[in-house]
C-alpha cells in the first residue's frame, strides 16, 4: 500500500481532501460542511484530523461543528406511553387563584381509544399546552409520556380517511393494544442535537425528553 505522512491507501481519498483544503484556503468552500461516508475502519476520522490540523484550530473548531451535525445516531427507548384516536378533549376551567380576574385551565380531560378499548384521563394544564402546539383535535392519533406529558400528534385516524381536506393529510391506522402500555420510541438525532439538549437542561426531564423536544419528525415503532 502507498504511505504517506503517516497514511496508509486511500490515496483517492486523501487526493480529494487536498483539493478540498487548497479551496478552503481560498475562501471557495467557507461556511460549506464536508462529508465523509464510508464503512467503520476505512480511515474518515483520520482525514478528518489531518484536515483539522491543517486549518488551525479556529477553522478547527467550525470543522467540528460541521461534522457533529453530519454523524447521525439511532436511539431506541421504551417509554410508558398513552396512546390512541383522540375521542374527547375538554378543558376545564376555574378561577384565576393569583389574580382573582378571569379563568385559567385546571385540567384537561382526554379521551383516547384503540382496537382494544378506550380510556379517559384526567391530565395537568401543561398537557394541555402540549397538545394545543401539536394542533391535536378529536380524530387526532397521538401519544402522551406518562413520566413527561411529552405530547406526539402521529396523525389522523384513517376512520376519517374519506374527508375531503385542503391539505394533505397523514392518515394512520387506530393503534392496537391497550390505551396504556410501554412503547418503543425511535429517534434520529445528531451529535449536534445532543450538544443542544446538553446546553439547554429543562429541569425534571432526561436528556431523551429535551432531544423530543429538539428534533421534529422523530419515528416511532
């Protein structure tokens, strides 16, 4: 095999990185991420250090964003979720115990179903809000975290399938099992999702609550 600097093969691969460099120091390429792809073991986090020490560690430093924000992970958890065809949302309202004017939410109640059953639950005001940002409405399929009141609009009930609606919709089919029940939650993330959820803790909740919360269209199984 060909060495060079330390460098064992992929003299393509270093051949392209040169080129890259050379138009880094020109200015063509500023502000403008680099992907490395290939199988583990092939030597892309070495390129990429060559490349790092080659810039100096200001450029270095924007280098290493770019990257965290192309590295991908998969994370599977089992979460204790509610989840099915939403059947009834009502607020119920009270007065204002700091100011004595108006009304605020004391509790929401929802009603879910799936093939199995249905289920009401009687939940707490910041569920509520939950619910409003993911514009849920009776027909709605969702889910709810038991442990967080993380709120997941996964789409409408293909019961309704037959309505003619002006934009498009995603239809589901109602879920299976119980309304209660531990579900498997999948999310796509990147180091870069997880450097945010470490820079901005919400207190009562684990990083996996806040990445929920960073990262739209997470799939679920």
């Amino acid at each position: 095999m060909e060495m060079s600097q330390g460098f064992v093969g992929q003299r393509s691969a270093r051949e392209a990185l040169g080129l890259h460099l050379a138009l880094l120091r020109l200015g063509r390429h500023s502000g403008r991420p680099l992907l490395l792809v290939g199988p583990p073991g092939t030597g892309k986090t070495a390129l990429a250090l060559a490349l790092s020490q080659e810039l100096g560690s200001k450029k270095t430093e924007v280098l290493g964003s770019c990257f965290r924000r192309a590295i991908g992970l998969r994370i599977k958890e089992t979460k204790e979720v509610y989840e099915g065809e939403v059947t009834e949302l009502t607020p119920s309202e009270a007065e204002n115990p700091l100011s004595g004017y108006g009304k605020t939410i004391s509790h929401v109640i929802v009603g879910l179903k799936t093939v199995k059953g249905t289920k009401q639950l009687r939940l707490d005001p910041s569920v509520y809000e939950a619910i409003q940002k993911e514009r849920v409405v009776v027909g709605d399929v969702i889910y709810i975290e038991a442990n967080t009141g993380a709120v997941k609009r996964v789409g409408r009930s293909d019961a309704y399938a037959s309505e003619f609606d002006l934009e498009a919709e995603e239809y589901v089919p109602l879920p299976k099992g119980d309304v209660h029940k531990r579900k498997e939650i999948v999310q796509d993330v990147t180091l870069h999702d997880l450097d945010m959820a470490n820079a901005r803790p919400q207190g009562g909740q684990d990083i996996m609550s806040v990445m929920g919360q960073l990262v739209k269209g997470a799939g679920q199984k």
